[in-house]
C-alpha cells in the first residue's frame, strides 16, 4: 500500500472512531467542561504512562513546548463546546455543525499560509454550511446548541491547521502527549472554580461506574488511538481534506444516534436535505483529492 493510501485509510478509521464520540458522549451523565476535563485526564495518564515505556517523547525548546500546549487549549475549547452542544440540542445537531469545520478551514488555511484562497475549496465548504442553514432555519428549538456546535467546529479547524504544521518536524507521540497535558492544564482552574461554587457536590462531578466506563473507551480508542491516526495521515494530507473528510463523522455518529437514542423522531426534512449537502461535499472533495494525487504521480513518472 502506497503511503498516500495508507494516510487516507487511516483518516477513515479516525473519523470512524470519532463518530463514535457523539454517542459516547450523550451516554455519559456529566456536562461538557467535566466530561472533557476526564477524557483528557484519562488519555494524558496512558500517553505518558506509554512514553515512559516506549521512551519516544523527544525534548524540544520552550517555544515548542508551549505551542503544543497552547494548541492542546484549543482542542479542549473545541471538545467542550462539541459536548455542551449534544447536551444543548442532540447528538446528530452537534455533529452536523462539527461539519462546517471545513468552510471554515477554507478560509483560514490559505490566511496560515500566506497563500490565496481556492474557491473551489470555499463552494465545497458552503455545501456543508448550506446544510446547517436549513436545520438552523427549520428546527429553532435547537439554535442555542447549533450556535455552541459552530464555535467547537472554528476550534475544530484552527487546531487542524496547527497540527498539520506540526507534525512536518515533531513526532506523533510527542505532540499527542504536550497537547493532551497543556488542554489538561487549561481545563483545570475552570473545574476547580465549579467545585468551589457547587461545594464539590459529587453530583456532577465524579463519574459514576458506567461513566467511568464510557470515559475510558472515548480516552483510549477515539483519543489516543485515533489522534494517533489522524497526525500520522496529516503528514501526507492537507488539512483542509482532514476537515473535509471529517464531515463523514455526522453520518457515522447519526446513524449511531438514530439506532441507539431514536433521535429521527426529533428531525424533520430539513435534517435530511442538510446531511445530504454534507455528503455531496465529501465526494466532491474526495474525488478532487485523488484526481491531484494521480496527476502528480504522472508528473514525477
């Protein structure tokens, strides 16, 4: 398998796996800055229980250093307003908003770069917000958790963009393990100011034994395992593809959403003409990806 296919088959079982968050998330009884405060814990104590074996976490300068635990800040913005958006509206709104990620990466990839905008990238982009018009327009009951859901879908794209510049010159593990530790350090005063005000009441802050349980399959399998996944493809793929292609969570998580919680009782057509403008974005951007590929590999042949 070639090393672009290998990245591609890898941005899939990531974006699998992050379908996989919504339900999770809506199974676990906490609200979204705790939720998020336990996942991160959870996954910082297995990267570095793992790096402590493995031995690959590399030592960097200082400016480094806080710019991975800058961006891991971000991340825990983007998981927070993700969570609070399921518990605002349901999990198939929260995920449909994640997919404007990619308009916005549109925008701001090429302001990162310094390079001009692809217009092309801007109209596939907009299918996807065109989509979270209609559900916007039709389904108000949800507006509160659709506006939280567009802000985790900004994070969602800055940090993608970050990453894809790191991961050019630092190793998997290492920006996994500082990113985890900085969106840990950050989360911690704002946990630390709700146990104040709410007298540490463990009614709402300490998992239960099955959230506990639901918590430990988000940490492992879809942060570790799969932010794994998702630096390793980055290194061979733009980040405007990863946001693109991550519009494939919605469907993943819907239907996930539709077995487990019935949520199709909540939705109307509106809900369905949205997912289908999400996924003609994703064919569009796939196809697009893999016709440059193929002209390139003529090119170097």
């Amino acid at each position: 398998m070639s090393t672009f296919k290998k990245a591609l088959v890898q941005l899939h079982v990531f974006v699998f796996l992050a379908g996989l968050t919504g339900s999770l998330g809506f199974l676990i009884k906490l609200n979204g800055l705790v939720l998020v405060f336990y996942r991160i814990l959870i996954t910082v104590i297995v990267l570095w229980v793992l790096a402590l074996f493995r031995k690959n976490i590399y030592s960097y300068n200082l400016k480094t250093k806080f710019s991975l635990l800058g961006t891991g800040a971000i991340i825990a913005l983007h998981w927070v307003c993700f969570y609070q958006s399921i518990k605002l509206a349901n999990v198939s709104i929260a995920l449909v908003c994640f997919s404007s990620t990619s308009l916005f990466s549109s925008f701001l990839e090429p302001l990162w770069k310094h390079a001009k905008i692809q217009f092309q990238e801007i109209l596939i982009g907009s299918l996807s917000l065109l989509g979270i018009l209609l559900i916007f327009h039709f389904d108000t009951q949800f507006r509160t958790g659709i506006i939280v859901g567009l802000f985790s879908a900004l994070f969602a794209a800055i940090f993608s963009i970050i990453n894809k510049r790191f991961t050019s010159h630092i190793d998997v593990q290492t920006i996994q393990s500082y990113e985890m530790t900085g969106g840990l350090l950050f989360l911690l005063p704002f946990v630390l100011l709700l146990g104040f005000n709410t007298g540490f009441n463990p009614m709402g802050l300490i998992p239960t034994p099955m959230d506990w349980f639901w918590l430990s399959i988000l940490a492992i399998a879809c942060t570790v395992w799969s932010t794994h996944l998702m630096l390793s493809s980055l290194k061979h793929i733009s980040a405007f593809t990863l946001n693109v292609t991550l519009n494939l969570e919605p469907v993943y998580g819907i239907i996930l959403a539709f077995i487990l919680f019935k949520e199709q009782k909540q939705l109307g057509l509106s809900f369905y003409a949205g997912i289908l403008c999400i996924i003609i974005s994703v064919i569009i951007q796939m196809r697009r990806i893999v016709k440059q590929h193929r002209t390139a590999q003529i090119k170097i042949n």
